[in-house]
C-alpha cells in the first residue's frame, strides 16, 4: 500500500461543490462551499481556503486475508464517471479507543461492531479511501472518502446510519458528515 | 498513547556520542559524531547537521491486551541514571510486509518470529521507544529507540541477533544499527 499524502481544502473553489455539512459529533468544522482535493506535499494553499484537512493512505490495521481478499474481489476505483456525488467523513476517536490494545480495538471494531462487514455490504456502490491523520498532528485521526452515484445516495445514509449505532462509534468523540456533489471549476 | 514527534539529528553535536553505526541492510547513513533528540516540530535543524530522521510515538499495532499488561508490568521508562548507553535502529520493511493483512502480519511477528516474547525477555534492562516513520514519508518506516546500562550491552547484542534471525526479518530491507554513549553537550 503506498503512503500518499492528501490535502483536503475547504474554502470558496475546488472540484466538489458542498451540499451540506453537519457536525455529528465534537467541535463543527467552520462551513465551506467547495472542497479542493490535493496530492502531495503542498503548503500553498488556495486563494480564500478556509481549512485544510491533511491525511495519508497506508496500509490496512484490521483486516484479515479473508476480508481483504472479499473488499479487492468487489470494490471499485474512485472517480468513476457515475459517481458525482461524494461525503468527506473527518474522524477523531477517543483516548480510551487509542488505549486498548490491538485484538480489544479488532473485537470492538469487526466482532462486535462489524465495519468491515458492513462497508462490504455496501460494495461496489460505494467507493472509498481512508485518509491516517493521527500520526500527522492532525485535528482528526481519519478521513474517509466515499464516492458514489446519485441514485446509491439513500444507501449511502443507511451506511453510516448503521456504523454510527455501532459500539465502535461510542469511541468517536468528534465526526463531521461533509456531503458534496463534482462540479464544473470556477 | 500520545503522538509525540521526536527528531534525530545526527551530525557534530548532540546529547548523544557515536560509537560506531553499522549497515544491516540496504543503503548506509552517513556517518556522524553525535545524535540529538530533540522533541516536536522543528524545522530549524542545529548547525552542522548531516541528516534527520523523524518519526512519531502512536497507539500499538500488534500487541494483545495479555501482552500489554505483561510489558507494563515489567518496563521501565527512559531516562535512568544508569542507562548511559542508547541504539538507535532505524528500519524499513519491504512492499510484500506492507502489502500483507493485518492477521497475517501478526502471525509472522508474534506467532512464528516471538517478536514480542523476545522483547519481553530484556526488560527491564532494555528499555525502548518505537517511533512510527513511515506515515510521515520519511526514509525509514520506524525508528527504535534502547537505552541501557554499560553491563548490559551484551545482553542487548543477543537481543538484535536474535530478532534478526526471524522470519518476520525477512521483510526488512534497510537497518542501520547506530550505538550510543551519553556524552557532555559539546
């Protein structure tokens, strides 16, 4: 799995144009209207960026052979030409979640909870790319990114409806929901 | 566990003096005279530096909660008095580890390589901090930090031999072995 850096930019320009941001959890994230995605190291931000979200792809903390062998057998790549919506999910879990040891944060996160599962369910449909922020210094541990087709947008909420009923999500003491639609550039 | 950023500066000055630095495997580092730590973000590299490795304290990724308790029982902190020698290892591991899921990864660490069982072993005389690299794009993929007394540098030989040894060794493919004494600021 490659280590790629992504910079998530709120602010007045960008590729995705903001639907709606709701605060789930924790402090909100101040209100944008667009979302610039970009890769690498990059310290320019944009002309009126208001915050900027950094997060790096790694290799997976829970999954086994099995589960890893289901996901590749199903899921698809992210920008294809259907899916024009898309939600940016930035996360941050607790101390007590980063205090357990790895098989309680497996049992907690599949056994019980069962994410892995559960995102299955939902493939190919929903496509997605989680985002390591924890090692960065970032505000928030994870930022996952879902893309997918206008007509999956009911199915989306009932997945993070469902996650968010999870033991899991009692560990997630900030979570902010960003919803967006691809736009034309201004 | 607290994410804390620590740098590792090596060149002519440092709280740290150079007894020798050996390639394991892959590419060297140069050479310097002393090492210094110093905590946080810094971009501000003291004068005469040769090189700086970076890297970040996180949550653990393989250890069991039997496992936790065991090592909390018996390890000690770094700092001792008496601890005047120190190693510092920085390691990268190749795609094919990285590439692996998280059950399989475990089994060649633990349940075939007794990575932790070893370490185990050498406390409280060895004491170590781990630092995650590989998530800031950094070089290495972590770099580990042992400190220990004078009498036990043999102990700590037997260590390294031993884990070299392993299977799960057969992923790393860089390691710098870098030892230590405790000198006078210069």
């Amino acid at each position: 799995m490659d280590n790629r850096l992504y910079n998530f930019i709120g602010g007045a320009a960008g590729a995705w144009r903001v639907l709606k941001m709701a605060t789930v959890s924790g402090a909100p994230l101040p209100e944008v209207a667009r979302i610039e995605i970009i890769e690498g190291e990059n310290d320019s931000a944009p002309e009126n960026s208001v915050w900027r979200l950094r997060g790096v792809t790694s290799y997976e903390r829970y999954v086994t052979r099995a589960e890893k062998d289901s996901l590749i057998a199903v899921q698809e790549g992210l920008n294809r030409p259907a899916a024009t919506c898309a939600a940016l999910i930035p996360i941050r879990k607790s101390a007590a979640w980063w205090e357990l040891a790895q098989d309680e944060r497996r049992a907690i996160l599949e056994t019980n909870s069962k994410h892995i599962a559960i995102g299955l369910k939902y493939l190919p449909a929903i496509a997605r790319r989680l985002h390591h922020s924890r090692e960065l210094g970032e505000e928030f541990d994870f930022l996952t990114w879902f893309e997918y087709a206008p007509e999956d947008a009911g199915a989306f909420d009932e997945l993070v409806g469902t996650l968010r009923g999870t033991k899991e999500w009692n560990y997630v003491e900030r979570e902010v929901d960003i919803r967006l639609v691809r736009a034309e550039r201004l």
